[in-house]
C-alpha cells in the first residue's frame, strides 16, 4: 500500500511533517544509504515533505535549507557521473536533483549535456 500525501494547510501537522522530513534527510545523507528517502517514496520523501512543509509557511528555512541541501547531493552525485562517462546516470540523477529544485542552473546543465552525449553516442 503506498503511502499518503502529506496534509497540506493544517499547521498542527507542521512539526510532524518537518520530523519526517529530517528523518528522511539525515538517512539519505547518511554512509549507509545515500539518496534513499530524498526523492521517494511518492507523498513520504524528503523532497515532499519539505515542499508540504512550504504549503503551509512558503518562507519556511529550514524547508528551504533541507531543499537546497538535497540538490547540492544530487549535483555532486551527477557531476561525478558525468565526469565518468555515465551519461544515462548523471541525466537520472540531475532529474532526481531537479525534484528539490527545478531551477538549479547546474542539474540542468549536467542533464542537458548528458542527453547531449546521448543523442550523439555511436
């Protein structure tokens, strides 16, 4: 059974959705696990509970902080992809990067570039 959405506009659950959200940021920025809980499961991640968590209070920093902290992971984590010569890895893992924040100028960069290398392979 797949787990829900967070209740989005109910402050009361404010401190609930932020305690998952850090609990699924720490274990994906952990040795042990890196990346799990950040950009899944659907409704339960990091990257959705902190983006709830802006539902409810849009200049919230630490939601924003947690945010930026799991693009930084998935940049540094495609970069090294890339750097490799694994483009359909580092095109996946900038998109996963780009779930925490669509803007970022170089997850984008990273995917373009590796769909470049692609649409160019032999």
């Amino acid at each position: 059974m797949a787990p829900l959405a967070p209740e989005v506009g109910d402050e009361r659950d404010l401190p609930s959705l932020l305690a998952r959200a850090r609990a699924r940021l720490e274990q994906g920025l952990g040795p042990e696990h890196p990346g799990r809980g950040l950009t899944s499961p659907p409704g339960d991640s990091a990257v959705d509970l902190f983006r709830a968590v802006l539902a409810i209070d849009p200049g919230h920093a630490e939601a924003r902080e947690g945010l930026a902290r799991i693009a930084a992971f998935y940049r540094e984590r495609a970069r090294i992809a890339f750097d490799r010569g694994f483009y359909p890895a580092a095109r996946s893992i900038a998109e996963d990067g780009l779930k925490a924040d669509p803007e970022d100028r170089e997850l984008l960069e990273i995917k373009a570039r590796a769909e470049d290398r692609l649409s160019n392979a032999p």
